[in-house]
C-alpha cells in the first residue's frame, strides 16, 4: 500500500501558513483601538469562535472527506437546493477574493513603512494591486516553484514571529504589577461590546484552516488527521496571536499602535530597536503575505473554476489551460484590484471576516442538518451557529457606529452577491429541466 503525502505535521503546516498569512500584521492597530490592552484576549477570543467554526469542517470533513471542502459540503448536504449550492458558492469565493485583497494590501502597507511616502493611500494601493497581479501571473505561470518551498515558508515564519515576540517582551515598558493595573482600567472602562465586536472583526486572520480538507485525497488517516490537524491549528494560531498582540502592548505606546494601524508592528519595532528591527517585522510580513497570496489565489482559483464547471458562475470561468484555470486567475484578481481601489484596510478586514463568519454559519447549518450522521454534540453545533450568527452581528453595529455609507455599501454587495447566486441557480434549473 502506498504511503500518502500528507501527514499530520504536513497538514498542521497547511493549516498554519493558510491561517497566518498577515492576519496578525493587519489585525493589530485596528484591535488596539477598539480595545485597548484587552486587545490580546479579544484577538484571542477569535480563535474560540474560530474553533466552533472548525467543530462543524471536522465533522463534515470527515464524513464526506470531499476535497471541495466548503462548496462541496453545503452542496452534497442541500443536494436538492441548487440555490443552496449556489449561494455557497458565490460568497466562499468572494470570501478568497477579500482576503487575497487583504494579503496583498498587508503586504503594501508593511513593504513602504518605513519610507517617507509610507502612509500615502495611493500609492499603497497602486502596489497592492501590483503584487496582486504578480501573483495572478506566476499562478498562470506556474506554481511549481512556490510550492516546493511552501512548508519552509510556514515554518520560517513562525520562527521570525518567535523572535520578533521575544525583543518585545524584552523591552517591555511594563512590570507585571503596573500592566494588570492598566488592564484592569481598560477593563472598566472598555465596553463589553468592543471586546465582542474584536474578536468578530478580527475573525478573518483566522481564514484558512479549511484548506487541509482540500488534501483529503493525500492524507494519512483523514479520520484521525482531520480534527487533529484543523483543532492543532486554530490552537496555536491562537497562541501565536495573543503572544504578538500581548508583546506589542506591553513594549509599543497604544497611541503609536492606534495612529500606524496599517503597519503598526513594523513602525512600533522600528521605535523600539531601530530600523533593523523594523526591517525584521517587514520582512516576516512580507513572507507571510506572499506564501497566503499565492496559497490561496491558486486554491481558490480551481474551486471557482468547479463551481462555473457545476453550472453556478458564467461557464467561461471553468475554462482550463491545461490544469490551470486561466479565466478564473484572471478574473479572482480583477475584483480583488476593485476591492482595494474602492475600499480601505478596514473595510476589507470587515468584508472579509463578514463573509467567512456567515460562510461558516453556513456551514454550521448544514452539520446541523446532518447531525446524526455526523455523530455531532446537539449544544456544541447549536453554540457554533449562535455564536458565528451573533460575531456577523456586531460587526454590522461595528460598521454603523463607524461609517453608514460603508455599511451601505457591503450590505449592498452581499444583496447584488445574491442576487446573482438566485439568477445562476434558476438558470441551472431550467438547463436541469431542458436536458
């Protein structure tokens, strides 16, 4: 019998590098200022709801160890609701699109940071779609030689984070009496609500542990490996978050965090040690961004092109140059380019966590659907699906105290989003009807 490719610590790694992929580059000045030193347990409590995210792809996983992941579950759950299938299928991949639009603007605002134009929109922009592009072309290309050095890229990573959490421990401006005496001000001063509201804006950085179903075909075990590999993830995502959050708090004045929230670590690092310090965080970034770019780009790309094959998106994207879905590259990193010309680091952060809190209650619905042949805890997928119905709630209340036209905006997009998932199914039911 062969011996399968992928073993726990391939799938962990996975799991990891699709998980950090600037999520917490990005996540951090946006956190502080809504939540001051609670930040760190608020970014924290994202990964509480990351896990009953996670309970509901474990157990549907695997029972239909389906290498779709996402789509397919919702798809085989719902088989008799081509709209089920398709509304699945048209917000999971908006979903990639936001956070591909996320990476690459993580990866703009940390590669400038440190010169003298860094905080020029325009030009972060214009470099976020270029990296965007970068990407789309190497995809179209060939992706052979990113994949070979993927799993070192995860693990670099994490040593740099490693480092990075150690110099600001180091130069902590606080002792442990003095920090819990702060915290405890923030804790009474700091609305229950905005710690809430965090963890759910935040959710985004913690997009990614599905992408170990998608290797089910080359797994070890996936009955085993599965939950092992999706839980030992969002764990130590988790841990890593918190740690860098709570170094950053302790070491770098809060107003610097608040004012630099698009490369807060990077200028707090540079304030700290001095550039070589900034360089270091700019630099891990920059990796992170790059692998999550091009990771879940080349993923998603071959998802859209099964879902436009399955007749729920224009059939044109399923075209295939070989095995490269060139339309659906293409047309992934046209609207992520939109995405970053008409919106701003926290309006994709939210778009991006919007959709993957709702596609996960989505999936939730559809564990629940099937609870019994699942072997799924009743209490634990009810919380799940309450919990990820109520994260998608705050952050709409998070949007309108903040900007209504914004909110107007995304609520906008999700309607036009279903509207077109609506079109597409009728449109698969009257082919259905005529073949």
């Amino acid at each position: 019998m062969t011996k399968k490719a992928l073993g726990f610590k391939e799938l962990l790694a996975i799991g990891i590098g699709g998980m950090i992929g600037g999520g917490i580059f990005t996540i951090l000045g946006i956190s502080v200022s809504i939540a001051g030193f609670l930040a760190p347990f608020s970014i924290a409590l994202g990964g509480v709801l990351a896990f009953f995210a996670g309970y509901a792809y474990v157990k549907l996983g695997v029972y239909y160890k389906d290498e779709g992941a996402t789509y397919a579950f919702f798809k085989r759950t719902f088989a008799n609701s081509h709209f089920a299938a398709a509304i699945i299928g048209w917000y999971t991949v908006f979903g990639y699109i936001s956070t591909i639009a996320l990476y690459a603007y993580t990866f703009s605002s940390y590669s400038i940071s440190l010169m003298s134009f860094g905080e020029n929109e325009i030009i972060r922009k214009i470099i976020a779609i270029l990296i965007v592009w970068t990407f789309a072309a190497i995809n179209l290309w060939s992706v052979r030689g990113m994949g070979e050095v993927e799993d070192v890229i995860v693990y670099l990573k994490l040593f740099i984070l490693f480092i990075i959490s150690l110099i600001l421990f180091y130069f902590s401006k606080y002792d442990f009496h003095s920090f819990i005496r702060v915290l405890s001000s923030d804790f009474k001063n700091t609305p229950f609500l905005n710690i809430l509201m965090v963890s759910s804006v935040t959710f985004v950085a913690y997009e990614g542990f599905q992408l170990i179903i998608n290797g089910v075909k080359d797994m070890e075990d996936p009955d085993k490996n599965i939950p092992r590999a999706i839980y030992s993830a969002i764990f130590i995502v988790s841990l890593i978050y918190f740690i860098i959050a709570l170094a950053s708090v302790l070491s770098i004045d809060k107003n610097e965090l608040i004012r630099n929230k698009e490369a807060a670590l990077a200028v707090g690092m540079k304030s700290i040690v001095g550039e070589w310090g900034g360089a270091l965080v700019i630099f891990s970034a920059i990796l992170a961004t790059t692998s999550a770019i091009n990771s879940t780009l080349f993923g998603s790309s071959r998802q859209l092109a099964r879902i436009a094959d399955d007749g729920y998106m224009p059939k044109i994207l399923s075209f295939r140059k070989g095995t490269i879905p060139s339309y659906s590259i293409f047309t992934m990193a046209f609207v992520a380019s939109l995405l970053i010309i008409i919106g701003n680091l926290r309006l994709i952060l939210e778009f991006g966590s919007i959709t993957f809190l709702l596609v996960s209650f989505l999936m939730s619905l559809a564990n629940f659907k099937i609870k019994d042949k699942t072997n799924s805890s009743l209490i634990i997928t009810l919380i799940s699906m309450a919990g990820l119905f109520i994260g998608g709630v705050f952050i709409f209340y998070y949007e309108y105290k903040i900007n209504k036209i914004e909110l107007v905006f995304v609520f906008s997009l999700y309607v036009i989003i279903g509207i077109l998932a609506f079109f597409y199914a009728r449109k698969k039911v009257e082919k259905d009807k005529n073949s």
